[in-house]
C-alpha cells in the first residue's frame, strides 16, 4: 500500500465535501460556489461583490485556468492537488487600515495550516506563507474602489496542498513547495479550507474590532522577515537593507545598506537575500 492510499482519498471537493469542517459564523454560510473550472476565484468574487452579495461569499475552484498572483503573475493552479479560493469582505475600515486585512488574512491562513497539519509556517511580508524556505501558500487581497472609498475586498488564497515536487513549474523548483513536500504525506483539502475559513473570520473580527495590535503580535510572531537582509523591488528601484519593523499600519521598516536611511516600505515586492534562520518568537 502506498502513503497516499494510507492516507485515504481527498473527500469530495464540493459544499458537501466543507460541510462537517464548517465553524464559522459567516464567512461560507451565505452564496457558495464550488467549480470544477474557472478562471479566476478572485474575478469571481469581484462580480458577486458588484452584484451586491452579502460579505462571506466563498467561491472555490478545483482549477483555475487564469489564477492571479501578485505583481500580476500567473497562479499555477492545477487540479485535484490544491487549495484556491476567494472570499468577499465589506470591512467598513478607513482606507489606511486595509494593508491591515492584508497581514490578517495571513495570519488566519498561517494558523489554519499550523494548526491542521502540526507545521509551523513562517510569514513572509505582507502574506506569503513559506514552511523550510518554501513558499507554499500566497494571498492575493484586491480592495474594490468607488469615487476613492473602498466598497469591498476580495481575499483570495491559493494552498498548495498535494501537488508533488515533480510537478512544480520549472521556475519555481527551488523556492516552492507543498504540504506535501513539506511532509511527505497528503492532506485533505476540505479539512484545510474548514480550517483557513474558521481562522480567516477569527483574525478578520479582531480587525474589525479594534484589535488590530493582536493581528499585528501575531503576524510578528510569525514572520520569517524580521531580522533578515531583504532586496525590495519598488516601481522606481531596488535596493537592499535589514528588515527592523512591521509599523501599526503594516508597513515594512527597513534599513537601507548603501546609506543606513530607514525606508517605509507598504507596498512593493520583498525577497530574503539572507534569512534570520529561526523565526522570531
Ligand atoms: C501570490 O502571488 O502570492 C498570491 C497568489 C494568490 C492566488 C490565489 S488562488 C485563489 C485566488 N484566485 C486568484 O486568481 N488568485 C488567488
């Protein structure tokens, strides 16, 4: 017999399927959709937020043939391995607060997935989640504007959760991986998504409620940045220096090397050049 067969098959992936994994209060409990295919979970989302649904609609797809990634890459999105789904927020928070959902919805999924599968998950600013170096989840979180005010936001996560080191991209062999990967067995995906639901609305009610210093604690506690040499890529340049903060709005203080200035950083694209190799606690 085989690990995977020891393991037992994935249960259905369908509303059925979430059904027994199902705790919150909101967020899956109004308009679901489960597709088979689908171009995008977040583009989906987009259009039952225009259409006026109510926040908590959860749309998840097997496959995605147009997944969206930051920086406006491509998601690989394969079927029957993996996690990719979206999740409609009204979240009535000032514009300057909403990089805050942003390290929320990272430090839900985080926990869901620590929590499901024993894994201790690093966060890589803003919202990636890496397990040993790897990347294995990304959180795409696109606020909907009307005249300057925001009138909803779209999380949308993308796990890998079963796909095999052999069936990553070429690309991105040496810097992504799986929980699969990470542990060498394989994980039902429907357990996961009960799991990051339930996480996503806890960490989502403590923005809402004030608490955002418990998101942030949490998101620092977590962060495998902190402490490490990063190379940032801004829409006018790169440069490189020491990640020392993560402020009250969620942004990235970092020392820069060529000139020892502190540069806020809320928006742009972060790599480790060279990591803290323990995780902040
Ligand atoms: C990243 O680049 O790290 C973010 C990736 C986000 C991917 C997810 S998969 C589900 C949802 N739908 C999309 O089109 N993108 C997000």
């Amino acid at each position: 017999m085989t690990l995977i067969e020891a393991c037992g098959p994935d249960r259905p992936f369908s509303q059925e399927g979430l059904r027994p994994f199902l705790r919150t209060r909101y967020i899956g409990r109004g308009s679901v959709e489960f597709h088979d295919r689908i171009d995008s979970t977040n583009a989906r989302i987009r259009a039952l937020g225009l259409d006026g649904s109510a926040e908590g609609a959860l749309v998840a797809a097997d496959l995605q043939t147009a997944g969206r990634g930051r920086h406006g890459r491509n998601w690989h999105s394969p079927p029957g391995v993996n996690l990719y789904f979206s999740v409609l927020l009204r979240p009535n928070l000032p514009l300057a607060q909403m990089s805050l959902l942003t390290l929320a919805a990272g430090v839900g999924a985080a926990r869901a997935v620590d929590r499901a599968t024993g894994c201790r998950t690093g966060i890589k600013w803003p919202n990636d989640l890496e397990i040993g170096g790897r990347k294995v989840a990304g959180l795409l979180t696109e606020l909907e504007l009307r005249n300057g005010a925001p009138q909803f936001a779209v999380l949308g996560v993308g796990l890998n959760v079963n796909l095999a080191a052999a069936d990553l991209p070429r690309d991105l062999t040496d810097r992504a991986g799986s929980l699969l990967t990470a542990t060498g067995r394989r994980w039902d995906r429907m357990e996961l998504l009960g799991a990051m639901l339930e996480e996503l609305e806890d960490q989502y009610e403590d923005l809402r409620g004030g608490r955002a210093d418990l998101v942030l604690a949490r998101h620092r506690r977590a962060s495998v940045t902190l402490g490490a040499v990063v190379r940032v890529t801004l829409a006018d340049g790169i440069f490189e220096g020491d990640a020392e903060a993560v402020d009250e709005d969620g942004a990235l203080t970092i020392r820069r090397r060529s000139d020892g200035r502190t540069i806020r950083v809320s928006a742009g694209e972060v790599s480790l050049v060279r990591p803290t190799g323990t995780r902040p606690d």
